[in-house]
C-alpha cells in the first residue's frame, strides 16, 4: 500500500503536536521549589549576610566542621568563651527542602557540638552556621557529602 505525500504531511504534524503536548503534560507537573521562601525579602537582607561573612574571615580561628562517618562536629574557635556561643545550625538539602531541619547550638566546655547523622538522608548537605558571640554575629557554610 503506498502512503500519498500529503498524508505523511498531516501525520508528521499530528505527531508533532501530539509531543507537544506530552511535553507540556509532564512540564506541567513537575514540582519547581524556589530555593527558599520569600526569596526577594531574603535578598534585601543579604547585606547583614555579607557584614557576618567578613567579620568571620577576620577571626583568628575559623569555626571547623567535620563531616565524621556517625556524626558531623563542629568546633568553635577558642578565642570564645563556650557560654557566650549561641545560635543555629541549619542542615539544608537542596534536592529536598521538606528534610530540613535546625538545631540550636549548644557546644560543651571544649567548644564542640556534635550532631548525630541518624537525621540525614544519604547525599548533598548544605550546612548554614549562623552564630553570635559577645552579640557579634559570625557566619559559616560548607556543603557535606553524607554516604
């Protein structure tokens, strides 16, 4: 049986416009996260963001945190009375905001906190340190790799 042109014409557009709409489908439901809520506030805010950033470089001792296989530690510098140290810890994943999740910091008398690893979810870890002595405020982040 031969196909006469036309008709391979009109079944190459119902093809396309088929694939189309597929396309259009599946794009419709996919789930698109912002990277935080209200991202514009956060924004005009980010300049106290950039102040914590520079006065933490200009520390003698940076804040250490150490990606252990049970556990993840963070180690304050000494220059710090353990007491004075408060603030939080915020454990973001970038593939799955709903797996956030902070913990207050609390480190003991040699300036370590240690967090227990039971809570993460093997993959990428945005670990965001915001943290106040002496009601100077210091800010650290270092992605972690959980396996």
């Amino acid at each position: 049986m031969k196909i006469s042109w036309g008709t391979k014409i009109a079944a190459t557009y119902i093809l396309f416009v088929i694939g189309v709409l597929i396309m259009v489908f599946v794009f419709m439901n996919q789930d698109v996260s912002l990277v935080t809520e209200n991202y514009y506030a956060k924004e005009l805010e980010y300049q106290n963001q950039i102040d914590k950033i520079n006065r933490t470089n200009q520390l003698e001792e940076q804040l250490q945190i150490i990606n252990q296989q049970a556990s993840v530690k963070f180690i304050f510098p000494n220059q710090f009375d353990y007491n004075s140290i408060a603030g939080t810890i915020h454990f973001y994943r970038p593939s799955d905001p709903a797996e956030d999740f902070i913990v207050k910091i609390s480190p003991d008398t040699l300036r370590t906190q240690i967090v227990s690893a039971d809570k993460f979810i093997k993959g990428v870890w945005k670990v965001k340190v915001d943290w106040e002595v002496n009601g100077n405020s210091y800010y650290n982040e270092k992605i972690l790799m959980v396996n």
